[in-house]
C-alpha cells in the first residue's frame, strides 16, 4: 500500500494526463497500433519456415474468413499429435525435434534425443533450495523467470552464441523447465497454503508428459489416458508463429545479440500476461462465473441471457468481453481449439465433468449470435484453445496455478526454433519507430524559475 507521502507525489495526480496520447494522431500518421492492419490482420514484420498460423485470406485487403491451420515445419497439426486410441504414442519429444533440427527424426534420432532430454533433467545442485523455495512468489511464471536468468549463473560459458551452445542451452531448458514448474508450485503452496514441500525424483524413460503428472502428483499415479492428453495439449502449445507476443519477444532480444537465458526469461514473462498465456485463468474465472449465475445449464436461453449481461458490462468483471472466444487469427475455426474439444468431450463423457462441457459448448454456440444481437455488429469469431485448455486441465488434476507455466514448458521449443532463426537469418536490431507528438522544443526554465504547474 502506498503511504500518505506518495500519494501526494506528483506522479500520482498527473499520470493519466502526461501518458495519454490523443487517437487521432494513430489515425494521421497511420500507425499500426498492437502492429495490426486496420482490418484486423497483423503486420508483416518478419518471415519464418517454423510454422504457419493461417486463419484468413487477405484479397485486394479484404480479409475473408477460413478455416483455421496449424503446421510445423510443413505438417499438419492434426497428423503431428499421433493417433487416437491406447496404441498413440507420446508426441511431444518428436514436435520438439522437428522445431528444432527442422524435419522430423527416424527411431534412432528420436530415441538419441530423448536420452539427451533425459539427461539433463536435473537442476543444479541446491537450486531447489537457494532459487525455487526462497521468497518464492506467488505466480508460478515469476518463480520460472528467476530461475531461468539464474541458471545463467550455472553456465561456464553463458556468453557462448555459438551453434553448440545454443543447442545445448535450448534443449537443457526445455528439460528442465517442466521440473521447475512442478517443484515452483510445491514451494508456493508450502510457503503460503501450509502445504508440503514434495520433490519427486524424475523416473527414467518417462516422456516429459508422463514426468510432469509422476512429479506433481503426491502419489506419483496417473492411467496412460491422462499422460496421452497432457501430451496433446503440449504438442498443441509447443508453437504458434513468429508474430505471438512471446515469441515475438524472444526475437527481439535475440536480434539484440543478448544471451539465450535473457531472451528465453522475457518470454516467459510475456506469456504470463492476462491478454497472452494468463488469459486460460480469466476464461476460467469467466466459466465458473456463469456456472454460478446461471441455475439451468442446459437452458440456452438462460445461458444466452447471462451471457448478455457480460457483454453489456453488467456481470462478471463488466469488460464486455466473452473471454475464450475469438483470435487474432482465426476467424472460422481454431485448430487446437478443435482438438481439445474432441478430448474433452471423450474425457468428460459419463462423468461428473458431463453437464460443464457441454456448457462450454453452448457459451461456444451461444456467443456470436448474442454479440450480433446486442452489439449490432457480426465479428466472424471461434472459440480459441483457452476455451477448453483449462477445462481438460481441471478434469486432470492439474491446479489452476499450473496452467500458465505448462503452457510455457510446451512453448520453449517454440522460442528455441524462432531464437535458432532470428541469430542465424536475422541479423538486424529489431527497431521500429514511434512518432513524437512534440512538434517544438521547449525552452529550459531554471528549477528557482518554475512554478510547477
């Protein structure tokens, strides 16, 4: 809390006015605001051969709704998760590898690979104890931040930009991160929940899915189903284009020339971000919300109506905004969201997980014909992949504090491919310009003179 003295700081009274910038002037000099078109498209500011987000068609600057895709490295998300049933195998280690050494591996490759992941899952001795459980924070994702920068401390060579290095510095963090995450959200909830501090040692041969619910769960159980659609939604997180704002943000501090563990660590913290990665807990907050005030979950007209008080600012936290619909991109269908419903569905089948997602549904169906009627405007919009992440999540067992940084343990091989092609192709400060509203240069008054107004 800020005490009296402050808040006669002149800082405090004056903020709003000295950062406000008049719209017009986005408008006159016709500057891309979030870099994105007047349409709604983004602006091109880079080229990439790691994946394509394609949600639209753009034509004579018309931009024309379509199916939405996903691919990595040329391939289809759908055909890179595997196939359903209990013979699918665990994907996540191959879409890594295909991020990374840009094809896909033979047996050989990928069992090598995973026996390098293996090895390097272990932190440093005594980080858990002098890194993760000291003055631990109470979000997860700052826990993973320090403990990123920190390991730099860890590295002989943390200067190193050679190809090697960066290899090697990429694939350890990918390996350990998982860990991090897991023994970040014990220390949090001894530190301030009166938990227990639990440390699971890895189990050899387990694929990063598996370790992550032997790590985290007390009694280290889980059926092969559950490890299956973990690994799902990591193949699913692991990559979305240059021009999401944490990759983008890894590659602007790589084009800086800065060391992996900083570029890697700002990452982090822009996926924590509530309009980026932290936007699975306001879907959440918003799901529980109208599970609350709706009595009948079924009654789509009692759902539509509660649905319409969100819109119109009057429930939940009066935003207007129906959070886990709509996308930057997609416009007709988001690809993960497609997959996870189709799991979801099978999961929640028969259970007391049943009515909530078919719920989910309805706010699906539901939302863009109640936006329609009461804003008056048809925006062509999808459910996004948060519309469901965190149900599956919660049908797991997973705790709300973990959604996030799951999402940044799949994500790092992301970051890792587009760091890999910003240092090798880029080669230029990533710069771009903001346009001074100043038209004249004040004259310098001498501190006795001014009358601070």
């Amino acid at each position: 809390m800020q005490t009296e003295e402050e808040k006669r700081l002149e800082l405090y009274r004056t903020f709003d006015t000295v950062n406000h910038i008049d719209p017009s002037w986005y408008q006159r000099y016709n500057v891309k605001r979030g870099l994105r078109n007047s349409n709604g498209s983004g602006v091109i500011a880079g080229i990439t051969n790691i994946s394509n987000v394609h949600g639209y068609v753009v034509s004579e600057s018309d931009k024309i709704p379509d199916e939405g895709r996903l691919t990595f490295r040329g391939y289809d998300i759908y055909d890179l998760i595997g196939t359903e049933g209990p013979e699918r195998r665990y994907n996540f280690e191959e879409v890594v590898f295909l991020l990374l050494a840009g094809h896909l591996p033979t047996q050989d490759q990928l069992d090598r690979f995973n026996e390098v992941l293996e090895s390097e899952r272990d932190l440093p001795d005594g980080f858990t104890a002098s890194i993760i459980m000291k003055q631990t924070p109470l979000d997860i994702m700052n826990v993973l931040q320090r403990c990123i920068l920190l390991l730099y401390a860890y590295d002989e060579h943390p200067e190193d930009r050679s190809i090697e290095h960066e290899i090697h510095t990429a694939i350890s963090l990918i390996s350990r991160v998982p860990r991090a995450a897991v023994l970040a959200y014990y220390a949090l909830q001894s530190r301030y929940f009166g938990g227990s501090m639990i440390i699971h040692p890895y189990i050899k041969g387990q694929s990063t899915a598996e370790t992550i619910l032997s790590m985290l769960r007390p009694d280290r159980q889980f059926t092969p189903e559950e490890a299956r659609i973990l690994d799902i939604i990591l193949c699913l997180h692991a990559e979305h284009g240059g021009g999401n704002n944490s990759t983008f943000t890894c590659r602007v501090l790589s084009s800086s020339d800065t060391d992996p563990y900083s570029a890697y660590s700002a990452a982090i913290g822009s996926l924590k971000g509530r309009k980026h990665g932290g936007a699975n807990h306001q879907v959440r907050a918003m799901q529980t919300d109208i599970k609350e005030h709706v009595k009948d979950w079924s009654n789509d007209d009692e759902v539509a109506d509660y649905l319409a008080k969100i819109v119109n600012k009057q429930a939940y936290d009066h935003s207007g905004l129906v959070y886990g619909m709509g996308h930057a991109v997609y416009t007709k269908s988001d690809p993960r969201a497609v997959i996870l419903k189709q799991y979801a569905s099978k999961l929640a089948a028969g259970t007391e997980f049943e009515p909530e997602f078919k719920l989910l549904e309805s706010i699906e169906r539901l939302s863009p014909e109640v936006i329609l009627r009461e804003k008056g405007t048809k925006k062509d919009m999808c459910a996004n992949v948060d519309m469901y992440s965190g149900f599956v999540y919660n049908m797991l067992g997973i705790p709300g504090d973990m959604f996030t940084p799951l999402f940044a343990c799949a994500r790092f091989a992301g970051w890792a491919a587009h760091r890999f092609e910003e240092i090798s192709t880029g080669k230029r400060i990533i710069r771009p310009a903001y346009k001074s509203t100043r038209q004249s240069q004040l004259a310098y008054v001498p501190i006795a003179q001014r009358t601070g107004d």
